[in-house]
C-alpha cells in the first residue's frame, strides 16, 4: 500500500462514518465500492477488509455511546447474540460457496429503496402535525434476533455493516433512533471482530486473496475510528426528526448504489 492509497483510504473512512454513525451505521457498506473501484482491493478480500475496517472504527462511536449511557438495556445483547452466529455462517459460505452478489443487491435495493422513502416521508408527515405521534409497536425479542441472524449473515458474505440494514427496519418499527444507532454499532463491532477473525482462520486452509488487506484495513478504520466518535458526539446534538430523515436518506442511497449496480 503506497501513502497515497493509505491517505485516501483514511479520508474516505472517516467521512463517510461521520455521516453515517449518528444513526447506527458503521459507513462501511459505502465504503466497499469504494475499495473495489478506487483502491482496487480484490474479492473476496474485499469482505474481511471491510470488516477491519469495522473493528477498528468501532471503538471510537462505541466510547461516545458508552459515557452517555447509549449502551445500555437489552438491544444491544439481542442484537449481538444474532448477528455472531450469522457471521460466521456467512463468511464459511463467502469463501467455500461463493455466491454471486447480484441477488443480493437486488435483494438490497428492493428492501432499503421503499424503506429509506417511507421512513423519509412518515418523518416529514408526522413532523408538519401540530400534535405529535406515537410511535408503532417494536418488534419482540424472538423478531429481532432472527433478524440480527439474518443481518450477520448477510454482513459475513458481503462485508457490509449490520447497522445498514438494522437501523432502517428497527427504526421503521417504531424504535427511537438514539435507542437503535447505539446498539447496531455495538452489534455491527462484535460481529467484524468474528468475522474478520473467522476469515484469517480460513485463509490458512483455502486458497486466494482471502485475508483481509491489513495496512488498507487499517488505514480506513482510524479514519473511522476518528469519524465515529465525531459522529456520535454529533447524534447528540440532532433532535429525532433530523435522525429519522439521515437514516432514511441514507437508506435510499444504499438502496440506489446496488440498484445502480445490477444495471451496470
């Protein structure tokens, strides 16, 4: 890796999570085409790397949640118990099936693109009324288990942050975002350590560019690590109609980056 690569990949890391961890996401599912089209990490490398970058960004959002107490109450735990066992199925079949990422984008745009908009338009409704709303039943503990398995599976193919996919759906239940953005952070970190980990053991049996790419790696995850916190710090600071309409844009963008994809 030249300083040149490690500078952008640094920038890139913490620009995107300074974005995106105000309402849960790691950043890291905008940062793997990132690292396919402009640092040319190879697949499946592409994944693991993804998935450092995770462990490294992680602390620095997680130490915000944690003194203002973010952490706390039973979410994260189910969140975490869910997307462990997801992630290493997930990067076992990443390596030994291969699946073709085509369904899974699609997969992708067709949840996040109508999601993202209706979260986005309930937001914006529910705030031009002059009596607020209460919000919608959440989901029970069983539900969103099976969802954070899903979530980890997912993560553990594809490299993406569980957090991308966990804040929009929990969120959209009827979930406060400063309950939810905690949490899917604490699970997104939990479960790269796994996975990233679950990867290094694989590239000892198999073949190819299955490790993550390290000095890359690392290099987006201080950015993040930097941005997390600069994000967190930022939730902060934003009332919930302002969480509500971010998560729901940033939805809609990764919805519309795989759909964007599949017509290529």
């Amino acid at each position: 890796m030249t300083w040149s690569t490690g500078l952008l990949g640094f920038a890139a890391g913490l620009l995107i999570s300074v974005v995106t961890a105000p309402v849960g996401v790691s950043g890291a599912v905008f940062l793997l085409p990132v690292q396919v089209s402009v640092l040319g990490v190879p697949s499946p490398a592409v994944t693991p790397t993804n998935l450092l970058y995770n462990v490294v960004a992680g602390p620095g959002a997680l130490l915000r949640h944690h003194r203002s107490g973010g952490l706390r109450g039973p979410l994260t735990r189910l969140l975490v118990l869910g997307t462990v066992p997801g992630v290493v199925l997930g990067a076992v079949i990443r390596v030994f099936a291969v699946p073709g990422p085509s369904v899974f984008r699609l997969l992708i745009a067709v949840l996040l693109l109508p999601l993202g908009g209706w979260l986005c338009l309930r937001t914006l409704h529910r705030a031009a009324r002059t009596a607020p709303a209460g919000d919608s039943p959440g989901m029970s503990p069983r539900a969103i288990t099976r969802l954070a398995m899903a979530v980890g599976v997912a993560g553990g193919i594809y490299g993406i942050g569980g957090g991308s996919l966990l804040g929009p759906i929990l969120v959209g239940r009827g979930m406060p975002v400063a309950k939810v953005a905690p949490a899917a952070l604490a699970a997104t970190f939990v479960t790269s350590v796994v996975g990233a980990g679950t990867y290094a053991l694989l590239s000892l049996t198999t073949t190819g560019d299955i490790a993550p790419y390290w000095s890359l790696g690392l290099a987006c995850g201080l950015g993040g690590l930097c941005g997390g916190y600069l994000g967190a710090r930022l939730q902060l600071r934003l009332p919930e109609t302002a969480l509500k309409l971010l998560l729901g844009v940033l939805a809609l963008g990764i919805g519309g980056l795989y759909a964007v994809q599949i017509l290529r």
